[in-house]
C-alpha cells in the first residue's frame, strides 16, 4: 500500500512570465529545469502548468512593479499544490510572497 503524501513546490520567479486568464484564474506554463543533482543522477526538463487566482497574481505584480521602481528586482517565491498530469507538473498556488533581489552588481570601472 503506498503512502499518501501532500505534495507541494516552491518556486522563485525573477521575471513576471506570460500569463493567460480564464474565468478568473490566472494561467502559465514555465519550463522546470532540475539543477544542483547529485552526482549522476538526472531528472528530464518538464513543464510546470501554474494556476493561481487572478486577483493574487494582480497583487502580487503590482508589489512586484513597486519594487521595481525603487530600482531593485523583484523576486516572486511562489508555493502551490503540486501534482502530475499528461507528463507535465501541474499545481495551483496557495500564495506569492513578493521580496527584494539583491541590488545589480556595479560594472567595473577602468
């Protein structure tokens, strides 16, 4: 018997992806790229089908927007329900916390 278990995925967002709307719900499809493996092992690159409330993403690119105009680059951490479907990643999101990145680096001078 297996166990059940709640999955869960946490996201970080640099940039605000291309998004569709559809009865309020706010859609997108990112490209997971599994990075920082153990020593041979390998996982393939999967899609990631988002769904969030369009309201909350609103809010969530409008802090982004505001932090952005104080000229640091908004970072979108972003923790859905996760599950699987039709090959890909599916999930829905449970919130956004919208934070600061980390000022861009000078370019050297000389």
């Amino acid at each position: 018997m297996a166990l059940s278990v709640t999955g869960t995925l946490k996201v970080v967002l640099r940039e605000i992806p291309d998004t569709q709307e559809h009865n309020g719900m706010i859609e997108m499809t990112l490209q997971n790229e599994p990075r920082g493996l153990p020593k041979d092992v390998s996982l393939p690159s999967t899609p990631l089908e988002l769904t969030c409330a369009g309201k909350q993403w609103r809010n969530a690119c409008t802090k982004a927007a505001q932090i952005r105009a104080s000229g640091l680059p908004p970072l979108l951490i972003v923790e859905a329900h996760v599950s699987a479907r039709a090959g890909a990643l599916v999930g829905v999101v449970k919130g956004i916390q919208v934070v600061e990145g980390k000022a861009p680096a000078a370019a050297p001078v000389g």
